[in-house]
C-alpha cells in the first residue's frame, strides 16, 4: 500500500492548530511543514501509480 500522506497531513493540521491557540511559531511552523510533506507524498503517489497503468497499458498492447 502507497503512503498518500494523510497521516502527515491531519498531524500537521493538528500542530498547526495547537499552535496556533497556544501561540507556539516553532509547533505551527511544523504543523506547515508536516501539511506540505502530505502533498508532496500524495502527489509522488499519484504520480507513480500513474506511471504503473501506463506501464501496464504498454505491455498489454505489446503482448497482442
């Protein structure tokens, strides 16, 4: 199973918040940062599940 970066996302959301209502820059900051991992995780997820249909298209049509 691929990691989509939910879980760095929904941590960092929580840090950001908790940092936010508590006044702590360093915990919000890592909050961001955490959120940003996320979607970088998620996109190379997207992309490599992308590059595997194509593969997979590619030798279906080379098997016929």
């Amino acid at each position: 199973m691929t990691d989509k970066g939910t879980g760095d996302k929904i941590k960092g959301k929580a840090k950001e918040v908790a940092g936010d209502v508590t006044g702590n820059d360093k915990m919000k900051a890592e909050g961001m940062f955490d959120q940003a991992l996320g979607k970088v995780k998620e996109v190379a997820a997207d992309a490599k599940d992308k590059v595997e249909e194509v593969s997979k298209e590619i030798k279906n049509k080379l098997d016929k």
